[in-house]
DNA sequence: CTCGGGCGTGAGGATTTCGTGAGGACCGGG
DNA sequence: CCCGGTCCTCACGAAATCCTCACGCCCGAG
C-alpha cells in the first residue's frame, strides 16, 4: 500500500510521513505540483494526500492531471476552509477533503475508508502492437524482442494514449497532461514527438498504423484487432 | 438517483429535503435508526445521509448494520466533532464524515464525489442510425463497421444534432455552436456541411432520412423508429 | 409560365495543420 | 571541460481542411 504525499511544507510532510509510515504505509513524497505528477506516474501510488497551497501547479490542476489517467483516492488536506475551495477540489475529482489542523487519527481513518473503498489496482497488462510491447508500470518498451528508449516526455505522450485505447485523444488533452494547461496552443511539441515515437515504434513511420493523427483534432491510439 | 436522508431533527431534514430535491434527487426520510435501516431495505437508496445522533440504534449499530448487506455510500452528518467520533464511524463503514454546521455546497460537492466512486462514470451511449453508429466521446464515426473519416467541423455540427434528437435545431444555433455568433447568417456554410455529412453518412445523400433539413428554418436528426 | 428564394453539390484555391530534418540550449556525469 | 541525452526552436514541403464561387434543382407566388 503506497501512499504519495504531495507537499511543500517540511514539517507537515515529516509529521505525515512518521503517521503513514508507522501504519506500514510506503510512502513517497513530491513538493511541488509537477513533482506530484512525476511521481504519480513513476510509483503508481494506491493513494494520494495532495496539498492545495503548492508551488508551480495549482492543486486544481494536479487533480485535474491526474484524473486525466487514474483512479486513485486523492486525499485533500487544505488550509483553506472556504466551502467555495472544497466544492472546487471535491469536483475536480477529489474524493475527500480535511482542513487543517486535523487530527492523526482521523486522517488515518480517513485513509482507511478511502482506500476500502478503491478498485483493486488491476494489474496493467502489457499492451501489444504490430511487434511492440509496452509495459507502462514498469516503463519498458521492446519491439521485436530488443528493448526501445524512449525518453520521459515521449513516455507521458505514449501512456495517455495507450490508456485510450481507440479513443480520438484531444491535442489540448495531451497538451495538458505532459506540459500543462498554459501550453495548450503548442501543438508543434505533438507534432515533433509524435514523428518521434512512430519512428522508434511504427513499422512504416511515413505510414502510420497506430498512432494516428485526426487534423485539427488530436491523435488516436488504434491496437490490433 | 435516491437518497436517504436519516435525521431526527426535522429542520435539518427539511433544509436537507430542499436542498437535495433542488439537484434532482429523489429523497427518502427516516427519523430514526431502525426507520433508517428499514427504508434503507424498502428503497435501496443510491446513498444515504446519516445523523448520528438519532433515537433508538445507535449511529454506529446503524452503521454496522448497513454494512451487513450493502455498500451503499454512506455520509455522516454529525454534530460531534471529536476526531474519535470520526474514527469509529468511518472505521465501522461510513464513507465521509460532516461535522455541523456545513453548508450546502459542500455537502451537494461531497454527495457528488461520493456517488462519483460508487457509480463508474457511465459512458456516453453509441448513438445509432441505420448502418452509422457514432460515438461522440470517442469521436468515432463508423458505417457498415468500417470507420468514417470526419472533419472538426462535420463533427462539430453532428454532435449538435445528434445531441438534440428529434428537434429542431435551427441554423442560427448551428452557426453559433460551430462557427460563433457572429457568423448567424452564413447559412451557405450548413448547406455545405451538411451535404458532406449526408455524403459520409445516409443511405441515400440525396434523399436524406437522418438528418433532414427544414426550409427556412433549420435541420433535425431523425433517429429510427 | 416565369421568376426568385432557398437549397444541394461540385470544383478549385486559400488557409491551416502536419511531418520531419537540422541545430542550438541546457544539464548532469565523467 | 567535454559529452551524450533531452528538450525545444526554426524552417519548409506536403497534406488535410476550410471556404469561395458557380451552377442547377425544387417549389411556391404571381
């Protein structure tokens, strides 16, 4: 059971740490928004504890990201008591919402109803196409048996896509996922690293078969039938 | 979607009864523990609303109960606001825990992210006409099961129709929908598109049976049967 | 019958969007 | 300091899409 906690102040990531640990929780820890989302992607976490007031993303747009590909629990733990920022957060896609000063014991209970309540992680199967293998929890991608590299923003492209599987992906979603909501108009960064994935990945990359582009639209994901 | 709403305290219920109703849910009232757990079995309510301090069972026996047979999401509304009272009842089952006094958004926020968990996001039906299905959320268009390729704007102007079937939609809506509202008297434009649209999807384009134009006023999606 | 308005549709040209190569900025590790 | 890797900028030909324009049809009014 792995826990993410997404926080800047030292002090409270320290207090929670020694909470969560202590319960025979794993945990990891980000201190900035981006952070966040990094290490949602790198561990997998089963369970979110997200602080609104970080620096670089808004807590809304964590949320919002991380919707965008999971279902974990997200834990809000705020300062702010504004029913206004909880109605926000609730839904934006925030399952609860605690104000501080909270307790120890009831964060934890907390936790424990959250997680009761979680889908049990299905195990990713790996994703297959043409000669390719792709397992995203463990970030390895092989075709024809040798192992491809793909680098870090090629890997947030590819994830979104491959968790859509048929489904026309939006040039803003995918804007959004990999370098945030303000780098919506700069589709040349999909242009670029689209022709880079299917060049490491497509059979014929002048002639894609899996990933496609819809003009003016966005990019699909079509696997084998 | 049904909730029940299990207080003693009738002001409560009635602000609750206001509250909920507005948003279109259905509400189920009990005013004690016992009254709870029958119209619980009566109504298999989508989600209740607890208060722990009822006459006769306890909060938590009512809790417990509950539990026995259900998943139902559970939300307590409480007046205590010990961190243990919290425990105990998340711990025997409930999902989300409300100290009074509360507002009303946020309880509607937290009624909206619990029923979000219990019930996956039900995804948009395939609409379907002759050979055609489309699946908007997917931006998927297909005929006779082979795809069909369409623009941002033939989608821009399918999805409007399609959403609206059986009515008339009028061209100045159309424009507004796709092209803004400064373009309300470009009607040349829907003649275009829709020809085209005709021309990927009806059996016979030229004798439209889907998507069928009133003169002078606008066009209307004619779904089977 | 004739006429005119609204409609459908084909044919390009205008415009936007894509794919891709080349190369510079940045960065962390030897 | 150099170097490999990654990210981003820039540029340009190709492709897809959008729009303009022209023409013909239908139908009701006069």
């Amino acid at each position: 059971m792995r826990i993410l906690i997404a926080d800047d102040d030292p002090q409270m990531v320290r207090a929670l740490r020694i909470t969560l640990g202590a319960r025979g929780y794993d945990v990891v820890v980000a201190e900035d928004g981006r952070g966040a989302l990094d290490q949602a992607i790198a561990t997998h976490p089963d369970l979110v504890v997200l602080d609104l007031g970080m620096p670089g993303l808004t807590g809304l747009e964590v949320i919002e990201a991380l919707r965008g590909w999971t279902d974990v629990p997200i834990l809000v733990v705020s300062g702010r008591t504004e029913s206004w920022d909880k109605v926000e957060a609730l839904d934006a896609g925030a399952d609860d919402y605690v104000t501080k000063p909270f307790s120890a014991d009831e964060l934890l209970a907390r936790v424990r109803a959250l997680s009761r309540r979680a889908t049990p992680a299905p195990d990713e199967p790996v994703v297959e196409f043409g000669d390719v293998a792709v397992d995203l929890a463990a970030r390895l991608a092989s075709r024809a048996g040798s192992p491809v590299r793909l680098t870090p923003t090629e890997w947030r492209i590819l994830e979104v896509l491959l968790r859509h599987p048929d489904r026309l992906v939006t040039r803003e979603i995918l804007l959004t996922e990999v370098w945030g909501p303000q780098y919506t108009s700069d589709t040349g960064y999909l242009r670029l690293y689209l022709s880079q994935l299917r060049k490491k990945l497509e059979p014929d990359p002048s002639n894609p078969r899996y990933l496609l582009t819809e003009a003016g639209m966005g990019y699909r994901f079509v696997p084998d039938r």
